[in-house]
C-alpha cells in the first residue's frame, strides 16, 4: 500500500517546451503552403472569372472556372519556353490563352482551326477544309436563353437562335448566332503553323480570330476544365472578382465546359 501511495501522491515531471520551433513552425509553414500554391497555379490549375458574355451560352458572365495547364504540356517557370510538351489543342477545344495584341490580357474561346485548316464562315455556317461543320437546331436552345438575363442579349432573347454544333468527333457543343444578322465573315482562311483560330460561341459579339489574326502556340495558357461558383452579379470596385452569395447560381456548379 505504501507502494501506491507513492505512486499516486507523485508529480510528473513536466518536460518544457522548446521555444525555439522548428524550420516547419511560423514563417516555414507559411513558406512551405505559398510554394505548393505557386507550383499548382504554374503546374497544374488557375481560376479565371469570365468578364463577358462572348462565349454564352457555354459560359455565363460571372461564372468561375478552372483552367487544365498541364493538359498540353509543361513550360519553364515565368518564360513562354515549352519544358516538355504533351500535345496541341484539338477542335472544339475551350482554351484561355494570352491576347496577341495586349499579352497582360487573357481571352477564353473555343478553337475552330488547327495548324493547316482552311476555315470559312458565312455569319451562320461554319466550313473547315472544305467540309461542312455539322451544325442543327440546339434542343434545349430555349433552356439556354433562359439562363442569360436579359440585359446581355443585345436585341433580346428572341432575336437569337441556339445551335448545336460539332466540331469534335466526341462531343458537340452550344453555339448561338443573332437572327438576320451577318457580322465578321471568313473566306478560306489558311491557319499558318504553331498558331490556332479561335471564335466565341456568341459568333455575332466576340472578339476573336476574325478581327484580330491567329493565337500563337506560345500564348496558349490551358483548357478550360470545369464551372466551380457562378453567381449573378459580383461585389462593386476592387473586389469585382467576388460572387456575391446572395446571388449564387447554384446549378452551376461543377458544370463541365466543353
């Protein structure tokens, strides 16, 4: 008993702490998760905002994506130079790459012409190489409008027609042209080595290859992946870039973009 009595009136030795930390405490740690963060963003995935309504209706205003960077290969850190390279955009590709006439400036579109295409477009149909894209009526183009507010419809929801087109043998995709009317038109257009044509899916108001020329390779970032947050309006001033929660578009919501 007296045995017992020892061990329970006992105090434990209580070792102190070591004030010092280690390299992976403090500014390691923060050292550490800013360097794996950096090498995803490089590597692997970036998030982008879509600004604008050029690519509805695959992408609404306002919707946020991920961007794939390695799909098409790996580049040395801050230049334009190509480490190893898997392969090139296909058609039908939804790629964000960097403006060729202000390189500070980011685009998102879909590629309609590859190295070698000849590409025409007569304000409705698309041609590649002397083949018809297959293009019809969309068969939920009505469902489509309706997710696009009204304001960002130049004319109106009624004044647009939905159609499904398929420039990718695996897959088709949403495109939307303004009725009776004929914008920028291309005729045999010949798309030169390491370079892509590019076109929003609102054919009638984008900004792409047939004002401005071809995407360089070089300025090619990644493939558009998956929508992770839509909303429909974003917070004022600096901080345009934030959904407001309030208005979240909750379906979606890792819908993928092709």
């Amino acid at each position: 008993m007296d045995f017992l009595k020892k061990i329970f009136k006992s105090k434990p030795k209580v070792k102190k702490a070591d004030k010092r930390g280690t390299w992976n405490d403090g500014i390691g740690s923060l050292f550490l998760a800013a360097l794996l963060a950096l090498t995803i963003r490089w590597l692997l995935i970036e998030a982008y905002v879509i600004p604008s309504g050029s690519m509805l209706p695959t992408l609404l205003i306002h919707d946020h994506i991920f961007v794939n960077k390695l799909v098409y290969g790996v580049r040395f850190p801050f230049t334009e130079r190509w480490m190893v390279k898997f392969k090139n955009p296909e058609r039908g590709d939804v790629i964000v790459f960097k403006y060729p006439e202000d390189p500070s400036t980011f685009f998102i579109k879909r590629v309609v012409g590859v190295p070698g295409d000849k590409i025409s477009w007569d304000g409705n149909q698309l041609v590649v190489n002397g083949e018809k894209i297959k293009t019809e009526t969309h068969p939920e183009g009505e469902k489509l409008l309706n997710l696009i507010k009204e304001e960002e419809l130049r004319g109106g929801k009624e004044s647009f027609q939905v159609y499904q087109e398929q420039l990718n043998p695996s897959y088709s995709h949403p495109m939307m042209v303004q009725k009776d009317s004929i914008h920028a038109q291309v005729e045999n257009q010949e798309i030169p080595e390491d370079s892509l044509f590019v076109m929003g899916d609102n054919r009638d108001f984008s900004n792409d290859s047939r004002y401005w020329g071809y995407v360089p390779m070089q300025n090619l970032v990644g493939r558009a992946m998956f929508v992770w947050l839509s909303c429909d309006e974003t917070f004022p001033g600096v901080m345009s870039f934030l959904c407001n929660p309030l208005t979240t578009r909750v379906q979606r919501f890792f819908h993928n973009v092709k």
